[in-house]
C-alpha cells in the first residue's frame, strides 16, 4: 500500500536498517513511519518484534550457570577418555605395522652407531672407489667430465 509516502516494503527494509527505536531513524523518514504504524497492525507486529530483539541486544549476557558448565567439562571428559590416544611412534612414524616400524627404528639405530663410529675415529674412513672427478659445463648444453686422465 502506498499511503503517508512510505510502503509496507520500504518500512520493513528501514526497520531492518535503522531499528525499533524512532530516534535512531533519520528524521526525514519518522513522520512517514509514525503514518504507515498507525495504518497497518502488520507493521505494528513487525515493530514489536524488532523491539524486543534490540532489547535482547542490549542486555547482558546471562551467567552460565555452574552446574551447567561442570556438566559440560566432564563430557568432554569422557569424551577424550574414550578415543584412543595416539602414541609418540605413530605420531612421528604414521599408521604403519608394528615389525616395520620396529625393522625402521633398529636401522636408524645401526645407522647412528655407524656414524658415530666414523666420527669417533673407530671406524676406517670410506674407500674412495675412483679417483676423484669433476664437472665443467663448456657449453650451456654440453656437459664435461674431467677425471684428471689426459686423452
């Protein structure tokens, strides 16, 4: 309805935008929604309802009560007591099956104790297979390799 200037639609979309209380719309627009409240109890109704949600809004929170959040603690609680718990090696190994993770953990293990060995002066050092070589790159594209024989 067209009526005092402001529609039904364009009442709801100011309300929305601006709120229940009257002081809060700009004042342009008051008097022409004083005009559509008083001619429509729909607009009445929906005046109501936006009220008491500002009015929620603007009130305080209510206190969780104890017995509430204890509740809540100790189903959680429970919660994580029942789900199993992941231990170290699966967490730095993954899922994988008991033998292999243990296969995995005796080679590192062998692994360390060799180098460590080397390191310690216990060990002999490597034997170098070949003599030593190296790389130049004469060309973008043409790779050499020098290994110190003269050709």
């Amino acid at each position: 309805m067209k009526e005092d200037g402001m529609t039904d639609e364009d009442f709801l979309r100011h309300l929305d935008a601006h709120g229940a209380s009257p002081e809060r719309w700009p004042p342009e627009l008051r008097a022409a929604a004083e005009a559509a409240l008083a001619r429509s109890p729909a607009l009445r109704t929906a005046r109501e309802q936006a009220q008491a949600f500002d009015d929620l809004l603007a009130g305080t929170a209510p206190e969780p009560a104890d017995a509430r959040i204890d509740r809540l603690l100790s189903a959680v609680g429970e919660a994580a007591r029942a789900m199993p718990q992941d231990g170290l090696t699966v967490l730095l190994l993954g899922r994988m099956p008991r033998r292999a993770a243990a296969g995995l953990c005796v080679a590192l293990l062998a692994l360390g104790w060799m180098a460590g060995s080397w390191m310690a002066g216990s060990l002999p050092a490597p034997a170098a297979l070949s003599p030593p070589q190296e790389l130049a790159l004469l060309h973008e594209n043409v790779v050499t390799l020098f290994d110190g024989d003269s050709r």
